[in-house]
C-alpha cells in the first residue's frame, strides 16, 4: 500500500475541514475508514466524503464513524454535462435514504457502465487490449469512471502515467473520447435539495466564464468552493467576494483522491473553518 506522507500542519487552534475528499467508491483509492483515520491524525475536525455519483462511501462512513473524533458531514459530486461543458456540483448533508437520489445514482452507474463500454470499444480499435471486466473489478462497488481506465492503461503498459493516459487517450478530443451522458446543473441542484442537502458549485476555477458562473447561481445553488487546490490567490478572492455579494456559503477543501503526486500534501492543508459546517446545517434548518 502506498505511504500516507501527512502534511505538517500549523493552524494554531483553528477547528478545520475538508468538505471534498473522495474514497475507493469512486475514484480514490482508500476506504472510508482510511480516510477518517487519516482526517483525524491530520488535526481535522470534519470531513465530507465527496465521491462522484456514489453514497456507497457516505453509508460505510456512517457506519463506523463513532470509532473516530471526526464529525462527517454526508456528500456527493455530481459530474453535470450540459451544452458540450462539464460542470460538477456538490451535495452537503444529503439524506442517503432518499428515493429519488438513490434510483439516480442506480441509473447512473449504468450510464458509467455504457460509457466505459464504448471507450473500451475505441480503445481496441486503437490496438489497445483492455476488456471490460477487469475494468470493472478494478472499479469495485465504485460507479466504473475514467480513472479506473486510466489505471488499467498504466498496469498494461500503454501510458506511464495518469496524465498522459487521459492525454492520449481518455480526455475530450483524444483517441477514445467519450462523451457523458447529458445531466443538468439545474437537475442536480434540484436533486440535491429533494434530498435535503445544500448545492455547491465545485472548483470551478477559472474555467468557467463569468456570464455561466452566474447562471448557476441564478438556478439556485447555496454556495462555490473557494479552497481548492486549482484555485490560486486570485481565483480564491474572485469567488469568495461572489459569495459576500451574494450570500452564498465558501466552502473547500483538498479534492483528496490519493493517487496524484500532490494529494498527499494537499489533504489537510486545503481545508475551510468549521464555522463553514454550522453554515451549511444553519442554512438547512432555516429552509425546514
């Protein structure tokens, strides 16, 4: 297993989070429970598991959660694919339970599964020999995504890397290109609050133009991720004073996957004031 080298943090007696990490159930690569323990060595006093499209890793967290000194906050990123754009929305202390999130999430892994199936296909055609099945035991109980292609063209020998995988490969406008299947910012932020959750538009960078960053915020979303490892001091300023203007809540943290060369210093050093977590529970129970 890989070493787990954790940052060295100072932040005096600051309680911080990390709302956006993401576990084995997606596209990371250490189970809940890993995660919990690493939050707590860190100094962390919340986090949010954040997986793509997935509770899996939210409802095993919460099952176990009560051996660690961390309070877990319930999430989900939903990867939105509109207008030929990839936009991901996070969910904040959404009702796992809730029918309606959980046939989307049904249906969507088949969607992941299809997608994969057709990039597979493109991948073979471009004498790459990877089949579908190990793909998907290598993706678990997690939604078949990118990444776990990613990994399967590294272990074959086909790229060094995870980047040059997409590169050559995965990404938009390369060999084995795929497109997502069309879901809304719109249909997600209304998913997210059926669920009793709170809508954040995830690091969004400076990606988005301002006319779609405001856009999403006419559709209704309760707050932008300023801390992101992306964002740089401007960007970081440039939506946090959207957020004062328009009373939406900051929030951050260190979009934790633990395969990337930077995760590992990111965890922990990316991470919002606790005072963020009673935001967004206030702002659920002024809405009730």
């Amino acid at each position: 297993m890989k070493k787990i080298i954790q940052p060295k943090l100072n932040f005096g007696t600051e309680l911080l989070a990390d709302l956006h990490v993401h576990s084995n159930f997606s596209d990371g690569i250490y189970p809940p429970e890993k995660l919990l323990a690493m939050a707590e060595d860190a100094g962390l006093v919340a986090i949010s598991l954040t997986d793509h499209d997935s509770i899996g890793g939210c409802k095993k967290a919460l099952s176990v959660v009560h051996n660690y000194k961390i309070d877990f906050i319930t999430g989900i990123e939903f990867s939105c694919y509109e207008k030929e754009r990839e936009i991901h929305i996070l969910g904040y202390n959404i009702d796992i339970g809730n029918k309606m999130l959980n046939e989307y999430i049904a249906q969507f892994y088949k969607t992941r599964l299809k997608r994969a199936e057709l990039i597979v296909q493109k991948l073979n055609k471009h004498g790459v020999a990877l089949n579908l099945e190990d793909i998907i035991e290598r993706a678990g109980d997690a939604p078949v995504v990118r990444p776990h292609i990613a990994a399967a063209l590294i272990d074959k020998g086909y790229v060094k890397s995870w980047k040059q995988a997409f590169t050559e490969y995965l990404a938009e406008g390369s060999k084995a290109f795929f497109p997502k299947a069309h879901f809304s910012v719109s249909a997600s932020i209304e998913l997210i609050k059926k669920a009793g959750g709170i809508a954040v538009l995830a690091h969004p960078t400076r990606s988005l133009t301002h006319a779609t960053v405001m856009d999403i915020i006419k559709k209704g979303i309760d707050g932008i991720e300023v801390t992101h490892p992306m964002h740089d001091t401007k960007t970081e300023a440039y939506y946090r004073e959207l957020c004062t203007q328009y009373n939406l809540i900051a929030t951050g943290g260190s979009d934790y996957h633990g395969c990337r060369d930077y995760d590992d210093t990111n965890f922990g050093r990316f991470a919002v004031p606790y005072s963020v977590v009673e935001q967004i529970r206030e702002k659920l129970s002024v809405n009730k």
